[in-house]
C-alpha cells in the first residue's frame, strides 16, 4: 500500500510542476525591456536559492534608472526550470510566501522568460520586503527566494 501512495504523490507532484509550463510553451510575460533608461544602480540584491527540485539560478534586485524609476531587474543568468506559464515574481517579508496576509507581499509580474528582464515598479518598495520569490501560482509552490541586502 505504501508504495502505491508513494507513486500517486509523486505522479501528483509532477503534473503540478508541470502545469506551470504554458500550453504552447510561449511567455505569457509582458515586454520588460523599453522602460529601463541608461544605466541602473543597485538599491538592493541577492542571488537566488532553488527549491521545489527546480534549477532556479540568478540574482534578484531592486534598481532605480537615471530617470528615477524603480525597477525588479533579474540577472542575465537567472534561469528557472519552468519559466512560462504562471511562475511569477513577488517581494515579500520573508523567504516564505504568505498569500492570507497581503500586507507580507506585493506581486511583481509573471516570468516568461531567462535571462535579464527589468519589471517596472510604482516606486521604491516598503523597507518591509526583504526577499524576492519565483513562485508558481498554478501549484503554489516555490521555484526560490532570494534575500536582498
């Protein structure tokens, strides 16, 4: 009996992960790259750390550009196993992701793609955000977090 459990959580386990891969495999994330003016300077950053069995890699910060807006920017290596579909990028008060308490969180943007991406923030966030998390919404598991000093 024990081994069937085993085998049911497991096959249950991967089409979660599975559902975080869109359909047709395109990035569902929107065009992050016409926002950014010249050069950014670092507010705040810290590399990820993978979880959920997922490859998640990079480093998330907090930048401002010449014109004073504030951005999350992913490094050009950051990279998730499954990077469609619903994994998303949230701040939030800790490395846990707590979606009952909304003041703990605030949504950043859906993740469609590796490497460096910029997404566009109303301004600097609340000092209270001190980790960045890949999530995915579809199996609301975490793909990583990062601790930004």
């Amino acid at each position: 009996m024990k081994n069937y459990q085993l085998w049911t959580l497991l096959a249950a386990f991967t089409l979660s992960i599975a559902s975080c891969t869109g359909e047709d495999g395109s990035p569902d994330a929107p065009d992050d790259n016409e926002m950014v003016m010249g050069q950014v300077d670092v507010i705040k950053s810290g590399n990820l750390t993978a979880q959920s069995s997922t490859n998640t890699q990079g480093n998330v910060a907090i930048v401002k550009d010449k014109d004073g807006k504030h951005f999350v920017r992913l490094s050009e290596n950051f990279t998730t196993k499954f990077s469609t579909g619903t994994v998303t990028v949230y701040l939030a008060t800790s490395q846990t992701l707590n979606l009952e308490s909304s003041s703990s969180f605030q949504l950043v943007s859906i993740v469609g793609k590796p490497g460096e991406q910029f997404f566009s923030l109303s301004g600097l966030p609340d000092a209270k955000f001190t980790h960045a998390i890949i999530w995915c919404g579809a199996a609301a598991i975490p793909f990583g977090f990062a601790r930004m000093e």
